[in-house]
C-alpha cells in the first residue's frame, strides 16, 4: 500500500499520515495474522480476568469462614420481633374482617424486603395466599375469610380493588402459565389460552379477564393454573430507593399503584 503525506494545513507543524489502497478502489486489506493475534488477546485478558475474580471471591470466602456467624444481638432482635408480629396477629384475629366495597375480586401484592421479621404463622398465611415471595401479586376472592388471612399478614402486604381495564393491562402484559413440570409460559395470544384453559370455556383474552375481574365459577381453576405475578418494588417507582417505608394494609387507590408497578 501507498502512503502519501498530505501537505500540511495551516497551524500544523507534523503532517499526519494517511493509508491508502496500493490500487485505486482497492478496500484496505489487514492480515489474517493480525486479527488472530488480536482476538488471542482479547480471549486471554477475559480468561485474566475472570481468573482474578475468582481469586477474590475465594480469598473473600477464606477470610469469612466456613461457619457463618451470628451476633446474639440479631438472634434476640429476631426473636423479639417475631413475638411481637404474633402478639399482633392475635389482636387482629379478635377483629371482624370488613370486605374492600365494589367488587368481587382483591389485587394483593407483598411488599418487598422488610425489616420486620414475620411469625410462623405469618410465612404460613403468606405460602398460603401465593405470596411467600417479594414482589408478586396475586387475584384473591373478595370473602371474609380471605381478608381475615390479609389482615393477619398486614404488615407484609398491601391490597385493593382494581378496574376491569387494569386488570386486563396486567394479565395482558405480565401473566405466566404454569407448566406441568413448573415452567413459565408468557401469555403471547389466545392460542396458549385455549391450551391451558379451554377445558373449562376460557378461550380468550376477555374470557380470561372476565373470570377474573367477576370471579366467576372459574375463578379458582385459572388462578391454580397462573403464576403469581412478578412486579417491581414500590419503593423504587415513586420513591427515593433508599426509603424504606412500606406499603401495607388496604389501599384506595389501587390502580395507581398497579399501572407504576406494571410500568403504565
């Protein structure tokens, strides 16, 4: 290939140097030599570096132990906070339940990681209801019993009622089939619908979210049939991320809170 020196511009003391094709219309050709020397070295400084990093971790894990340990003082903070979450789930339980008024079915969602440690019988109502992990929400009957398990978990959770329409934006958007052995399905159209529920006459997507939003006959047969839904973390759509004041108990505006969860 040619060089050429182009005259110096105005202001220039060392003209730069330009490469050119040796023919005209000819592309610039780099040899194959090159580009397997380059691509040699990018694998070895990612094999470094991934080397380095499990170094650290194991140092990291040498110099913690094998045997995790915990401070007395977080055993008897625990403990106490879990006395207390019972005490407060046998003066709820002496309450009457009062339904949430206009509807038949409850949005209910867990809050996220709370400081607050639950009773056994807490994470009990929580596995219970489908809502043993943070940030799901599930459809619940709108019955006394149901809130009666509601407000026994109070602390930990946060409810409501929710229009048709954004029930329909979230079962549109986020809901997940379950498979026969466990996996998730994301509703894409009304063909999976008719596969998962077309033997009890749930064909589509309005079928689906009349089910749902009436609690029909079907209610308990799509709900057993629909993952608990994943939603982001309250505190972290309309709040600092680092406040970690909790959302819990019944909530008016519901549907608010569900469009900034879902991302409407």
């Amino acid at each position: 290939m040619k060089r050429s020196a182009p005259e110096p511009m105005e202001g220039e003391n060392t003209p730069k140097t330009i490469l050119r094709p040796k023919n005209e219309g000819e592309s610039l050709k780099v040899a194959q030599v090159v580009l397997k020397r380059r691509e040699r070295n990018l694998h070895q400084l990612a094999n470094r570096a991934q080397n380095i990093a499990r170094h650290r971790k194991n140092l990291k894990e040498a110099k913690k132990g094998s045997v995790k340990i915990v401070k007395p003082e977080r055993l008897i903070k625990d403990a106490l906070a879990r006395r207390a979450d019972r005490k407060r789930a046998n003066k709820i339980a002496k309450h009457r339940p009062h339904l949430v008024r206009g509807t038949k079915t409850i949005v209910a969602v867990r809050n996220s990681k709370t400081r607050k440690q639950a009773s056994h019988t807490a994470k009990a109502v929580l596995q219970e209801l489908d809502l043993g992990s943070c940030n799901t929400m599930v459809f619940l009957k709108n019955s006394k019993d149901i809130v009666k398990k509601l407000d026994a978990v109070r602390p930990f959770v946060y409810w409501g009622a929710c229009s048709h329409k954004v029930i329909y934006n979230l079962l549109h958007k986020k809901a997940e089939f379950r498979g026969d052995e466990g996996e998730r399905t994301p509703l894409s159209d009304n063909a999976l619908i008719e596969k998962h529920l077309g033997d009890i006459g749930v064909l589509c997507t309005e079928d689906l979210v009349h089910s749902i939003h009436a609690c029909d006959e079907n209610f308990d047969q799509v709900k057993k049939r629909l993952w608990p839904i994943k939603v982001a973390d309250v505190n972290k759509t309309d709040k600092m991320v680092h406040d970690y004041t909790q959302l819990n108990g019944r909530r008016k505006n519901m549907d608010e809170k569900v469009r900034k969860l879902i991302g409407l």
